[in-house]
C-alpha cells in the first residue's frame, strides 16, 4: 500500500469515529497526476448527492485539488476542483445516510493510496475536537517526545 496524499490536519482538527474506502472515478490525467503525489486534500470533504425516492444518494469528494498532468496539453475544459465521485457498496450507503443525520457529524477524506493498481480513498466519520481536546493531543506529541529523546540518550 504507497500513500500518495494525507490530510494531516484532519487527524488534529476532527476526532476520527470510523474509517472507510472507496473507490475513485478519475479520468486519465487525473490517475497520472495523483500517482505523482500532486493531489491536495486540503479543505476537501465527502458529500452524499442525489437522494432520490427510489434511487441511493451518490458519494462525491468536493474540493481536492488535482492539477493537471501536464499544464500545457491539458484540456481547455480541464477543471482541477472537480468533484469526484466514489465507489462504495449499498450497505455502505445505507450506513453513512443514518450517520450523517446525527448533529456534528461530518465526512472527511483521510488519505489517498494506491491499492495494487487502482486509486482508493480512505475517509472517515468525523467529530470536531472542541479547543481542549486539541491542546491535549499537542501535549501527549509532546510527552511521546520527551520520552523518546531520553530513550536515546
């Protein structure tokens, strides 16, 4: 498993509840440039489309950034911000559709891997940390250090 992106702020911003993978639907440029590792997951999230009466809702990543292959051959309607949609089974839908119902809950994409040959996604079931909880996660960091530091000597 080669990690191309993370998000490494939403470990720190976001109390991770449960974790799962997806399948992503990418054109050609776009598989070329996320194996360089060029992907951004930066303020990117996962959102539930199309909720029809009969129909599923469709899971989308909205705001990654993928930057074109190579800039000058890129198509004229190339958009870099596009939402992308993903692959997941139904009883996962059904799961994530209660989930996102509950208050303070929220979907965000983890990290971009590649899986034998094909780009998946992990994103997770989120919960904000309040500033408290941020503090103490620094000073846990700090407390690991620490130790590791006089571990060494």
């Amino acid at each position: 498993m080669k990690v191309l992106t993370k998000s490494k702020k939403a470990y720190f911003d976001y109390q991770i509840l449960k974790e799962f993978e997806a399948g992503m639907v990418l054109n050609g440029q776009e598989v070329k440039s996320i194996k360089l590792g060029r992907m951004s997951l930066k303020g990117s999230y996962v959102v539930l489309k199309g909720s029809g009466r009969t129909a599923l809702p469709e899971p989308y990543l909205i705001g990654a950034y993928v930057p074109p292959y190579q800039p000058k051959n890129a198509p004229k309607d190339y958009n870099p911000e596009r939402s992308i949609k993903l692959l997941l089974k139904k009883s996962e839908i059904k799961y994530l559709i209660g989930k996102i119902k509950e208050k303070g809950l929220t979907l965000i994409p983890l990290k971009v891997y590649l899986k034998n040959v094909r780009i998946k996604l992990i994103f997770g079931i989120a919960r904000g940390k309040k500033k408290t909880d941020k503090r103490e996660t620094i000073k846990k960091r700090d407390a690991e250090r620490e130790i590791r530091k006089a571990l060494k000597e």
